[in-house]
C-alpha cells in the first residue's frame, strides 16, 4: 500500500550509512510500490555533486541489489541532491522550495556532534513544520550526560513525537516476533516469570571484527556500541509486562520500567575481552594502537528487581570474531520439581531459544522417552521451526529493517523508536559500569579469534552452576 507523497531529506547522504542501508532501503520500497510518483528524497551532503553525479553514485550503491532498471530509472526520478554545510547558514532557505505540505522528515545520517547545528538551522530557516519529524542514527551519547545534552538540544527544536531514534535491531522482523510469540500466544506467558525460568541467555556474536570503523569503535566498545542499546533492547522485550496495546508509548512505558528495574551490576558479574594477536588477527594491530584497553567482547550477569523477575538472572554477551554470527536468545525453563522416573533418567529441563539470526526461527527441547525396550530413559529433542520454512518461500527474504523503520517514520509509527527517556535510563545503568573499569584501570582478557570469548566468561555462568548455549 503506497504512503502518501512525502518529503524526505537525507543528510549525509553521500555517507557510508546513506549508501548502504538508507538508499538501498528506499529503493526497495520504491520498487515493491510503496513510495509514491509525488515523494521526493533529497540527498544533501557537504560538496562535491549536482543532482546528475548523486543519482550516478547512488545508482552505483544500488548495483548490488541486482536492480531492475525500470524500477532503477522511477526510484532515481525521485531522487534530488543540495549541497550545504550543518555549520553554516547559506543555502538553507532553498532547501524548503518544492516542499508539498504532507509530512518531511530530515534524516541525520552525520556524525552526531553535527546534530544540534541540524535542528537549530531547520528550526531558524523555517523548515520545521508541525508535520516535520527527524531521524537521528546512533549512538545516542557516549554517557548519560552527552545524551542528555543532546536531548535537551532536540528538545529546543522539535517535540518528542517529532524524534525518531533508530536502534535498527528494533526493526528486524525477528526482534518484532519476540513480541508476537510472548503475547500473541497463550502457552508461554503464564510461565514467563521467576518460577518457572530459571535464567535466559542473550547472545549477539558477530564473526567479523572492527573493520574499517576502528577509529569509532576504539572510542565505544562493546559495552556502548552493542550492550547499551540493542542487547539492552532485546533485555527489554523478553522482560517487559505485556503492554495494554502495541502502541508507541504503551510498549515504551513497559520498557522504560523494565531498565528502571535493572539493578547495578557487580564487578564479578562482568566479563570483559578483546580479541587478541594471532596469526593475522588482533585488535590492537587492526586499530594500530599497541595499548588500547577497548573491549571487543562482554559478558554480564543483570538482575531486573520485580515481581516477575526477582531471582531470575539475566545473562547478555556479545562481542566480535567470535566462532559465528548468530544472535539468539535462549529461555531455559527450570527443571522438573519431581522425577517420576528416577534418577537414572537424568535432569532435563525445556529450553526456548528464539533465534535473531541467522535461520530465523524458534526451537523448543521436549524431553520424550529414548526409543527401545529398554526402561524408561528420557531424551531431548528439538521441536524445530524455521520462520522461512513455515512462512514460505515468499518470506524467504524479510524486509531489511531499515526498510520498516523508514516506512514507519513517514507513516508517523514511533513503537520501534526509542524515547528519550528511554536512552537515558539505559545509559544511567551503563555509565557506573564503564566508570568502574576506569576507576580500576580494567584490562579486558585476550580471547582468540573465532573462538566463544574469553574463558572468564564460562566461569561466570560456571560459577552460578550453568552453561552457555552453543553459539552457532
Ligand atoms: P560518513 O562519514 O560515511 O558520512 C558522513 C556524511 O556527513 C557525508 O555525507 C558528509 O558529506 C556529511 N557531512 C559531514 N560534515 C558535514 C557538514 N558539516 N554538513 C553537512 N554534511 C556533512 O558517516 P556514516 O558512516 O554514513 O555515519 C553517519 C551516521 O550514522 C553517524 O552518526 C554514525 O554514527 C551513524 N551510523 C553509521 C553506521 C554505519 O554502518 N556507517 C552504523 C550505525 C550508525
């Protein structure tokens, strides 16, 4: 179904990001007939082009997506080009000319010190409309008080109904399923809580390393690039109480409560990392500095303090050149209170395990009786279901996230946004934890290349008397 005609700018749009998710996210909304003959997409960056050669280097960022040239030639059609710097004034009130009266939204796809100067010269140039709405990527600060800053600057210019902070996890199809299975189905929600769980597991394990953003990762880490806003994100879908509807500041309101109720995090429930020098693989060589102390892996133990969650550990981990690239989050039931079968049957327990990616999909371990005449021996078996398979071949390939996030901003959807208070509270649980690595001058452990992290890790479940689940 087509959104009605739009006007969307995209600063930054010569940028790395603009290139590979945002163009080619629109282009193919463009191309299954979403964006309508009136929308205009404007591409606005320092220098450098007019609108022919910013069609030609978007054209060629679309070359990948093995582009129907039709579709190419009426995507391109709507695409324009300005040149202007966020830092100073000229060429501002031509931005606005051609502008129809629906809904703009300006997309900040620069670097976030740049921000504040965005909003105040749209706001001094008349841009701002009651229509008018802004994207801004992350990171969202580097700490509680930057992202207070920075939502004090937005604030001045636009109101939070106008702010759309993209976490892109939000907008994978799978990360919106976590939300369907709990409540769109009656058989988990009476024992999702701390008396029938025994701890759930979230994984976010990448295979690759920093690659060519070195220079910003060295300065995030795992724990402000990954832990404070997507896996913390995730922490809130599976924790929260079933909002009253799927709506933007209902489901918000729930996750809000669910950070607000994190406790602070012990020292020896962290586990940090960074992957090590070997043979062709180490951080501190791919980011040239021989000394830097910046994680590329971490491990916690959270603890969410309420009704439902109370003794229920939360174990989150992620990090980069891991053994596979594979995001999942495992719910691991507790054990059976009474074997009737004895103990020669063994322990068995059911484990939910809600795959993110790759090969989508859920797996439930059953226990069943071991086949044979043997007497009654127990087993565990996976009731395995594939979203792709039981979907279709149709489904086989889900929107990109970017795709439904960007749709969702024109259509004025800000559920799979996050609020500013939202972002702050994540940061105020952060912000101790990274402050106390300083305070104790923490070196994370080496742990090698396509490996599960570092040893610490283990012992931290260990410890507890559990394990982690594979990884791939
Ligand atoms: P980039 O450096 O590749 O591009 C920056 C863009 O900003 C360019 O188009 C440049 O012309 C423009 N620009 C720079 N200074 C400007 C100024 N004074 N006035 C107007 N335009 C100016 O950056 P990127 O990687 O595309 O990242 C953009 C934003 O997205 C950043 O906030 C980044 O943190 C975020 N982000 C990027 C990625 C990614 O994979 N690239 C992922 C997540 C978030």
């Amino acid at each position: 179904i087509p959104v009605d005609p739009f006007d969307l700018v995209v600063f930054g749009g010569t940028g790395d990001l603009a290139r590979r998710k945002i163009m080619p996210a629109l282009f193919r909304r463009c191309a299954a007939g979403q964006i309508p003959d009136g929308a205009r997409i404007i591409g606005v960056a320092r220098h450098g082009h007019d609108a022919e050669s910013y069609r030609a280097l978007i054209a060629e960022s679309l070359r990948g997506e093995g582009a129907d040239p039709c579709h190419l030639e009426g995507f391109l059609r709507r695409l324009e080009y300005r040149s202007l710097d966020a830092t100073r004034s000229e060429g501002w009130d031509g931005l606005g000319i051609g502008m129809g009266q629906g809904v703009r939204a300006f997309y900040f796809s620069v670097s976030p010190d740049l921000f504040g100067a965005l909003a105040e010269r749209l706001h001094a140039h008349g841009l701002v409309t009651p229509e008018a709405r802004i994207v801004v990527e992350k990171p969202f600060g580097h700490d509680l008080e930057s992202a207070r800053a920075l939502n004090r600057v937005l604030a001045a210019h636009f109101r939070e109904d106008q702010i759309y902070r993209i976490d892109h996890y939000l907008g994978k199809e799978t990360v919106q399923n976590l939300m369907a299975v709990r409540f769109g189905n009656m058989l988990f929600e009476p024992l999702w809580n701390s008396q029938y769980v025994d701890h759930i597991q979230i994984t976010v394990a990448e295979s690759v390393g920093v690659g060519a953003r070195g220079a910003y990762y060295d300065n995030a880490g795992a724990m402000r690039d990954m832990m404070q806003n997507h896996l913390m994100q995730l922490l809130c879908l599976i924790a929260m109480e079933p909002p009253a509807k799927f709506d933007p500041d209902a489901v918000r309101d729930e996750k809000l409560k669910v950070i607000r109720a994190l406790d602070a995090v012990k020292p020896h429930h962290i586990v940090r990392g960074q992957y090590a020098d070997g043979e062709g693989c180490g951080y501190r060589a791919e980011v040239g500095d021989p000394r830097t102390t910046t994680e590329t892996y971490m491990a916690l133990r959270a603890h969410i303090s309420n009704w439902r969650w109370a003794g229920t550990p939360f174990y989150l981990r992620t990090g980069k050149r891991l053994v596979a690239r594979s995001s999942v989050i495992n719910v691991m039931f507790k054990d059976a209170p009474h074997s009737i079968f004895g103990e020669e049957a063994g322990r068995h327990a059911n484990v939910l395990s809600i795959r993110l990616q790759p090969n989508e999909g859920i797996t439930l371990k059953v226990t069943i009786k071991e086949p044979g005449p043997g007497g009654m021996r127990l087993v565990d078996v996976p009731l395995d279901m594939s979203f792709a398979e039981a979907l279709g071949p149709e489904n086989q390939n889900p929107p990109d996230a970017y795709e439904r996030l960007i749709m969702d901003v024109i259509r004025g959807n800000q559920t799979l946004f996050m609020r500013g208070d939202e972002v702050e509270a994540a940061w105020a649980w952060t912000d101790p934890i990274i402050a106390g690595w300083q305070a104790r001058g923490d070196v994370p452990k080496p742990y090698e290349c396509g490996s599960t992290g570092p040893g610490d890790a283990e012992l931290l479940m260990k410890r507890d008397g559990r394990r982690w689940q594979g990884i791939n």
